[in-house]
C-alpha cells in the first residue's frame, strides 16, 4: 500500500499524536511536545509533496484549504511515494519544540491512554490522570496496580488488574443496572468480573480480556450506549474460536471490532462478529500461517490500513491478501490508533535509537480485500 515515512533519531519510550502535537516520553524522564502540524507542513514545503500533509494530518485533498498553492500542479502523484522515507535529526525537531515537562513519576509508564485533554498513565504506584496542558499536575484515580489500561469510547476506561480481574473506570456515564450485578468499589470504578486478566481491549462496546495464566473472554462493559446492547454473560474463549484446544493457552487480542487468536506458534485465527437477536453473539473466523523465519507471533492489532501482527523476528503489517510489509529490527515498541481516532492511518514504531512512522494512504485502500480468505496462506 501507498505509503510515507518519517524516521526521528533519538531514544524514546512512548508516544501520543494529538491536538496537532507530537508528544514523545524519553527514557531521561521527560516529556516533550513538538508543534506536530509546523513540522509535517515544513516538510511538505521543503519536499513540495503535499502527499506528506495529506496523509500525515489525515486531511483528504478536499479539506487541504490553501496547501495546493505550495505545490507545484504538473506532479505525476504517483512518484510522491517511490521511496519516501524521511530522516530527521534529533536537532532538526528541536526546531519544533513547544514544551517540556519533567515527568512526575519516578517509574516509566507501563501504559498510557489518553481522552480529549486528560492523559492516563498507569504506573507501578497506581492508575493517574494528568491534564496536556500541564503535564506536572497528576491527580491518582486507583492505588490499584494495573497491568494494562485502554480508553474507549465516551471516556471508559477498561482496566486489567492480574489477579483481582477485570474493572472498567468510568468518566461520565451512571452505572447501567443489568444482570451482571455490577457494584462500585471506588469512585467511578466498577467490579466487572473476577477472572485473571493481563490485558483488555474494547472491542465494540464490550471488553476482551487476556490472561497468560487462563483463558480470555468477553465481558460486558458496565456503561449503557445504547438501548438494549448488551449482554449477559461471559463469553469464554472456547466459544469464539474454532482453533481453541482445551489446556492450551495460547496468545489472544482484540482491536477494531475483531478478535486474533494465535495457535500452533505461527498460524492465526481471525474472528469477526455479529450481533444477532436476544442479543445473541455469532463469530466467524478466517485462517492464516505466517512462514517460519519470522518466528512465533507474540501480538497484534487491526488497523485502518490493514492488520499488524508482531513476531519474533519481524513486524509484519498486512495490507491486502497479496500484499505485506516485514519491518526488523530492535524493536521496543509499536502503537496504532482506532478506527475513530483522527490519526488512524499512522504506524508508530519505536526502535533503540530512532521512531518511525507510516502514514498510509487509505483512501486508496480497496477494504473490501483486506483480510484472509484461505486456509494455512503464507506471506512474503
């Protein structure tokens, strides 16, 4: 798939795209925020390719506004992408910095969130809240210690809590009084089931939860959206994938509305689901094995642009049934955003020494063709 890259030296630990800032977590305890928006449209200008606008502040032609006068309008559009890869020095962004902060914490985040202008950073000490504008300003929402944390829609929080289960942190919305009999124990925080989890994700309006000791599941969330979505029960595992054998715990997530599955260490099992009547859930799965020398799959994520499955020798990024991308290297992280977030068509990598990002084109994706039809289907 179309594509531009931007490679940023430097050694960093996480990052946020947002309210047209790049905000990048350094490992020598500080937070730093670029003008996002002045650095992507310098390099336009400086390049004279509106494509790197375009994709890297997901805005289509129409709603460009004046770009076009920077560009010239004889450019053959499709050698805006041969080979664009951007490098850019850590002095080179310095021109672009609008603030810094000292991080408030003693620890590195094990995970970071964010909903309109609140960031959520879970911790070693806790679960904390602090607001973009003054990074030195924390407020402690639990003591609990979270091993993962992940925003979803209208400002919930699912929170993964290991041995005490799964809770769900609500911002705005009353408790929805349903047969799950949830109850509140702490402020906003409510007691959603008390299965082992590792890590959760949403996956519609429900929360999909991992564990490295037992099986996952889908639980419903505690907040009403909408009138009658909901169900009432827990969904097992052993339920939603045909490839699921008894005491054979293998690797699972969920992202944009499907749920993975690894089994046999390279081969993965992808399920889409409906919504039936009574509320009723039904799945159905797609199959594919990736080849040996990338190693066992250790996660993934789906993307606008296509599906990004983590292995131990490569992030493979899948664009279409003919068609991927195997990105190597050291790399320490990687992070894409959901469909309903203005910079859904990026990937964040971040690697020892550099972060790289790829914008994509998906306008000019065919979705209809992303995913996977045959059964055991190697890629290149």
């Amino acid at each position: 798939m179309k594509h531009i890259t931007i490679k940023i030296e430097g050694e960093f630990w996480d990052y946020l795209i947002k309210y047209n800032e790049l905000i990048l977590w350094t490992f020598d305890g500080k937070i730093e925020i670029y003008d996002w928006e002045r650095f992507i449209m310098d390099l336009s200008k400086q390049r004279n390719n509106y494509k790197i606008f375009e994709l890297f502040q997901s805005k289509s032609k129409n709603k460009t506004g004046n770009m076009s006068q920077f560009f010239m309008l004889e450019h053959d559009y499709s050698s805006l992408y041969e080979d664009t890869e951007i490098d850019i020095s850590k002095n080179e962004l310095e021109n672009y910095l609008k603030r810094e902060f000292e991080l408030p914490f003693h620890d590195l985040a094990i995970s970071i969130d964010s909903y309109k202008n609140d960031v959520f950073i879970n911790t070693d000490n806790g679960l904390y809240v602090v607001d973009m504008l003054s990074f030195n300003d924390k407020q402690k929402i639990w003591d609990s210690q979270l091993y993962d944390i992940r925003v979803g829609t209208y400002g919930r929080l699912a929170l993964s809590a290991g041995d005490e289960g799964v809770y769900e942190y609500n911002i705005y919305e009353e408790p929805l009084n349903n047969s799950l009999n949830v109850r509140e124990v702490d402020r906003n925080i409510y007691f959603l089931s008390n299965k082992h989890s590792n890590s959760v994700n949403w996956i519609n309006d429900y929360i999909y939860s991992t564990s490295a000791i037992e099986g996952a599941f889908v639980v419903q969330s505690n907040t009403k959206i909408k009138e009658g979505n909901y169900i009432d029960k827990t969904i097992e595992e052993s339920s939603i994938f045909k490839s699921y054998k008894k005491q054979i715990h293998e690797i699972s997530w969920a992202s944009n509305n499907k749920l993975y599955r690894v089994f046999d260490n390279n081969k993965l099992e992808i399920v889409t689901f409906n919504k039936e009547e009574k509320q009723n859930l039904s799945f159905r799965s797609r199959f594919v094995e990736f080849k040996a020398w990338k190693g066992n799959i250790i996660s993934g994520a789906s993307a606008k642009f296509g599906t990004v499955v983590e292995c131990e020798n490569a992030l493979v990024i899948i664009y279409n049934e003919e068609e991927c991308l195997n990105v190597g290297g050291d790399i320490i992280r990687w992070k894409i955003y959901d469909t309903h977030h203005r910079y859904n068509n990026i990937l964040g990598i971040i690697f020892e020494d550099s972060i790289v990002f790829k914008a994509y084109d998906i306008n000019e994706t065919d979705h209809k063709k992303i995913g996977f039809k045959s059964y055991r289907k190697e890629f290149i």
